[in-house]
C-alpha cells in the first residue's frame, strides 16, 4: 500500500542524514525542513520524501499511489511524542482545583487525604471496563491534537489489586489503538492513610508483592517512583528501583517537583531512561546529568496548573545536556493532553526557539519513551506517524498560536485517522 502526500508547504524535522537517538545542548536548535515537498509511506513505514522542485521530485510526487493527499498550503510534522502521562484515572479533581485557588498548597491537599489518594478512592471503585472506556476517550483526544506516542503510568491504585487493573487497561489499550504505548508502573506515587508514618512497609508491598506480579504479567516496561519532599525518599527510591532493575524494568521517574531531594541523582546512578518534573534544580543536579543516558524531561503543564517555578531549561541546554517535555496529563496537577500547549509552553515560558521546542516533544520525548529509534522525526524506515496541519503560515506559527488546534489529519502507521 503505497500513500503520496504532495504539495506540502514545508515538511518539518526530517532527516536525511544518520538518525539521532536524541538532540542535545546547540543540537536542539537544529533542524532540517524541505519546502515544496512530497512524503512516500509504504504500510506503515516512510519510504521516501523530497522537494517537488527538481525533476525526480516531481515525477516521484506524480508516481502511482494508492492514496494521494494534495497538502497544497500545509505543513507535515512528525507527530508528538508524550513520554509521561496519568491517562488512566476515575474522576477529575475541579474543587480541589478551586481549593489552590482558595491558599491551599499541593501538599496541604496531600496531607488531608486528597490529591492522590483522593483520584485512588475513585479509582479503585471503577471498574476495567469504566477505566478503560474513559481512558480510551482521553486517547483519542490526545491524537487529535497530533500526539502519536504516549507512555502511560498506573499510580491511581495504591493495593496490588487495584495497581494491577491500572496496567491491565494499559495493556488493552496497547492491544486496541494505533498510538505507540509504553507502560510505566508507579506503585510509590502516594503513600495510602494506613501506611503514614510506617511508608517502609508500604515500600516492601510495592517490592515483595506488587513488582512479582506486574512482572509475571508483562504488564510494564519501566519502573517509576514519586521521589520527593513528602512523598518517597532517596532510600525508598532506590530500593524499588534496583528491585525493578532485578525484574527488567528500566526506572523512569519522578524527580523533584517540590525540593532538591536527590531525586536527579538517584535516577541518574540507576539509569534512569528520564527524570521528569525537575522544577527545583541546583548546579549539583545539571552536572550530575551530564554525560549520563538520563533525558531531564520538563513538564510544563504541571508548573503551569500548580504556579510552581520554571525547571531551568536554557541554563540545561546550554550546559550540552538534552531537554525533554511532556504534558504530565493527570486530574491533580495537569488536566491536559494536548501537546501543541505545551510546543507553546516552551518557548513563551521556558525560551525555548520553536526548532528547540519541537525537539524536545519528538525526538527528545521519543527517546525518553525507548522509542526514538521508531518515532520522533521524519526518516527514511521509521514509523509514519505525521500529521497534517490546517493552512498556517510558518513553522513558527505552531507554538506562536497557543491554544488553537492546528492540526488537520493525522497518520499513525501509516494510515490515516
Ligand atoms: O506528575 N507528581 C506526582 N504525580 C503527578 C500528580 C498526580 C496527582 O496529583 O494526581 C504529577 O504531577
Ligand atoms: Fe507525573
């Protein structure tokens, strides 16, 4: 099956040359575009692109194809990739969210019982198929608005039981739907009532009893823990990620989001395919990830929703390290998938050029999912996943607009959805 996209106005962030796993430090700000151009899909892979402007060009934009699409004043991007998200969750969280409107602090709202264990309440009185359904809509959202790769975390359930039903949605929205997924199991995300003041032993059931069957299951490809001032310590942290390790789950965690806690460097000694939320950043944290395979990923909507300060995104860039950024899609602290916000996010609030944005929700997001060697530009070989845009004027009117849907078609392997 043989797909020509023609005519398109620019396509964006293709590479013609060795594919990168990911782009860091002045990498970032690069980025290869083709005016006047045309994409070849076969099946689900891209097979071809070029300009229209010489002569193979134009006979390759008028060979047979199955499916033509004239783009005539549209651009192609490769799709997003949302590398951390809570998708799976009951209920949404308004009055809490007027609750901060009103003094109260994230944590104060933890500390009362609500929050997490609010969203964990809910969850554990769904069932999978209620779960499944509402996160199902929350997926379709989410590629509507050009994201085509999305990593998934449990975390709403907190017992065995109710843990386990959270991966086994992710599975079967793995099995159903045309984005990429990676599962990431977050049984330390908050520490329920009866464990408060005793968490080690909350730590344990995550280890001794969680872990052994998540595993046994399949139900994750990595291992996520809430680091942080208040919630899981650096010892904790560390136990539940070497007992991953041992299971073969690489970690990918949260770091800190409320206080320098360690979090960066816990995450960096083992591993960690990312630390994400890194809203609190010393000198110690940047130079502990440079020359690591760690991506420090951003999640601007979160700092956003909570008025947290700005994670130091320039100062990382210009110490050579890569940037990532993620949306963070949760009901407590970032009730949002949509991906062109946060494109906007990074270069209103953050001073991220576009091409740096654009990087650091593709390809940088790509890799910290393990899938930048399948997604996250346009190359010759990987997965045609690519959108296209309504009539806009310039790569820079992406994030420029913010809060527009600027996206018109999306192909996910190849087919149009
Ligand atoms: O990434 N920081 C920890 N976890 C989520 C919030 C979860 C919630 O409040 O429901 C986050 O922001
Ligand atoms: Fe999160």
């Amino acid at each position: 099956m043989l797909t020509l996209i023609k005519n398109i106005k620019e396509l964006v962030q293709v590479e013609s040359g060795q594919h990168k796993l990911r782009a860091q430090g002045k990498e970032m700000a690069q980025m290869e575009t083709i005016k006047n151009a045309y994409l070849i899909v076969e099946d689900d892979k891209i097979k071809d692109f070029g300009t229209m402007e010489t002569e193979s060009g134009k006979r390759k934009a008028e060979s047979e194809a199955d499916i033509v699409v004239d783009a005539t004043g549209r651009m192609v991007f490769p799709t997003f990739c949302d590398s951390h998200t809570h998708l799976v969750y009951a209920n949404s969280r308004e009055l809490e969210f007027v609750d901060k409107i009103r003094g109260l602090s994230y944590e104060e709202i933890a500390k009362r019982g609500g929050g997490i264990l609010n969203s964990a309440k809910a969850t554990a009185a769904a069932s999978e198929d209620e779960l499944y359904e509402l996160a199902q809509q929350r997926l379709d959202e989410a590629m509507r608005l050009g994201t085509g790769a999305i990593e998934i975390k449990s975390g709403y359930g907190l017992s065995t039981e109710s843990e386990l039903k959270l991966l086994r949605v992710i599975r079967r929205l793995r099995e159903n739907s045309p984005l990429t997924i990676r599962s990431n199991f977050l049984g330390a995300h908050g520490i329920p009532m009866e464990y408060r003041g005793h968490q080690e032993d909350y730590v344990d059931l995550v280890i001794n009893e969680m872990l052994p069957r998540v595993a046994a299951e399949g139900l994750a490809d990595f291992i996520d823990v809430f680091c942080d001032q208040g919630f899981f310590t650096v010892d904790d942290t560390a136990r539940i990620l070497e007992a991953g390790i041992k299971y073969g789950l690489r970690p990918k965690i949260h770091a800190n989001e409320m206080a320098i806690s360690g979090g960066v460097q816990v995450g960096v000694k083992y591993n960690a395919i990312s630390v994400d939320h890194l809203e609190q950043m010393g000198d110690a944290e940047i130079e502990c990830l440079k020359g690591s395979d760690t991506m420090p990923t951003i999640l601007p909507g979160c700092a956003f929703f909570l008025n947290l300060p700005l994670s130091p995104a320039r100062r990382m860039i210009e110490a050579g390290l890569p940037v990532a950024m993620a949306s963070d899609y949760n009901p407590g602290t970032s009730p949002s998938c949509n991906m062109q916000l946060v494109l906007s996010m990074a270069c209103i609030r953050y001073r991220l050029t576009p091409e740096e944005a654009l990087n650091a929700t593709t390809l940088n997001t790509a890799y910290a999912m393990g899938v930048s060697d399948q997604l996250g530009t346009i190359a010759v070989g990987k997965r045609a996943n690519f959108f296209i845009t309504k009539p806009i004027s310039s790569l820079e009117y992406m994030p420029y607009s913010f809060g527009e849907n600027k996206v018109e078609l999306v192909f996910l392997n190849g087919k149009r959805k």
